[in-house]
C-alpha cells in the first residue's frame, strides 16, 4: 500500500468521524450546541475554527462565504478555543458510546506525523485533549484539516477561488449533502458570475458540466491532494500504513477491510 493509496482510503474515515462534530446530530453534540445557542453555522463554524482568533476564520474556513464567517465571528466569536474544547468533549462522549474501547494508538501516531501547513491544521495538532476518544476526534481533525490545505493550495494553483472551487467539484463528484455553493449559503447572483466565468475559462460547458480539459485539470487536483495527504504516511512502512488506515476505517465504521 503506496503512501497515497493509504491516504485516500481513509477519507470516507476521517469524514464519519469529523463529522461527529457537525452533521450526524448526535444527542451529545445537539445538547451542547442547543444550551449554548450555537446550532446551525454557529456550532460548525467555532467547533471547526475556534482554535484561531475570528480575523483568521475566514481565510481558515475558505469556501464559506465572507458573510456568513462574519456573522457567526460577531454571534459566536467569544466562545473561542474554550467551545471547541467543550465540543470535543461531547465528541468524544458519543464516539465512547459507539466504540467504548480505547482508540488504537495508531490514530494518534499517525496525526503526530503529521507537518502541519496552515494555522488551522497547526492550531488541531498543537491541541491537548486528555480523554483519549475525544483525542482520537482531535487526531482525525489534524489529518482532515492539513488534506484540506494542500486541497486548497492545489486548486489555488490551478486557478480557482474558492466558490469556483465549489463550483467545479460539485460538477466533479456530483451534488450530495455537505457539498456545494448551495450549501454553503452563497449568493445565487455570485455563483451565477463564477459559472460563467468558469465556462469562459474551459473548466465548464454550456451546460454546467466538466469541459474534457476541466476534468482533467480537476482530477489533477485530486491527486495533488492525495500526495499532498499521503505525507504522515510516507514516514511509515507498508504494514504500517495497512495498521494505521485499517484503525482508522475501522473507528469510523466505513467500508470492508482493506485489501489493497
């Protein structure tokens, strides 16, 4: 197993898990988000963010829209590292009563490899969570967030902000939940001009679908994300990386053993 391949098999993981946090509704997280007043885009914004002082969240978020990032620094913005603390805590309590076993240390091996490139990935991975589920949510977030940074570094390059960026993996991967300008509250008058810029560049044609060129150019972003990913794994021998993606596959309840 190459060190991308690792990669790429535990993002289904790092996804169920992560999402712990925002979009599985569990009653540990919905207590906590209903008694604070944070449910909606405040929880996701400052569980996600918090870490960072409110002037770095939107560069840190990076494909939610200024306005919204704004809003929810002006509502939220002094709940801080201290929420995030707190959210971690109810995440670790209902990954506990999911899989009360201790995680397997290889998470937590895994994410110390990892060389963070962007507050947000450096802010998760300097973190110190004792209880040792909620740690293991702490672990996912380091290798989901620094994924996240060489994604957007890798579309950046390729020519595209962020709402293009949505724009164009929508087309990619197709519309499903968490995924979109829709999702992401964007004006419709701003994601119409980015479509029409986007055709006008050959990523997209008349009909909003991949040009040949767009579908080459964005699967290129895909595999510099992967090796961009693959990082923490590289340090790590093949039946290390088997032990590592199999925890963490395993934690996050995705897919059959790996076979690869």
């Amino acid at each position: 197993m190459t060190p991308e391949e690792a990669a790429a098999a535990c993002v289904p993981a790092q996804e169920s898990l992560a999402h712990i946090l925002w979009l599985r509704d569990e009653p540990e997280m919905v207590a906590l988000a209903t008694e604070r007043g944070t449910r909606g885009w405040g929880h996701y914004v400052v569980s996600r963010a918090g870490w960072l002082p409110t002037e770095a969240w939107e560069a840190a978020l990076y494909v939610l829209p200024a306005e919204l990032v704004s809003k929810m620094a002006g509502r939220f913005g002094a709940l801080g590292p201290a929420y995030v603390a707190e959210a971690l805590d109810a995440a670790g309590a209902a990954l506990r009563r999911q899989h009360p076993a201790p995680p397997p240390p290889a998470l937590a091996e895994l994410a110390g490899r990892v060389a963070p490139t962007r507050p947000l990935s450096q802010a998760w991975a300097a973190a110190r969570v004792g209880d040792p589920h909620a740690d293991a949510v702490r672990a996912v977030m380091v290798l989901r967030e620094e994924r996240a940074a060489g994604h957007y570094a890798a579309a950046g390059r390729a020519g595209l902000d962020p709402l293009g960026l949505l724009i164009v993996s929508e087309a990619f991967h197709g519309a499903g939940p968490g995924r979109g300008p829709a999702f992401f509250r964007w004006d419709q008058d701003l994601v119409a001009g980015a479509r029409e810029r986007l055709r006008e560049s050959g990523w997209l044609d008349a009909a909003g679908r991949l040009t040949p060129d767009g579908g080459r150019r964005r699967e290129a972003i895909e595999r510099d994300t992967e090796a961009h990913a693959a990082q923490p794994f590289s340090a790590l021998s093949p039946g290390q990386r088997r032990a590592a993606a199999e925890a963490l596959r395993e934690l996050g309840g995705v897919g059959e053993p790996l076979t690869g």
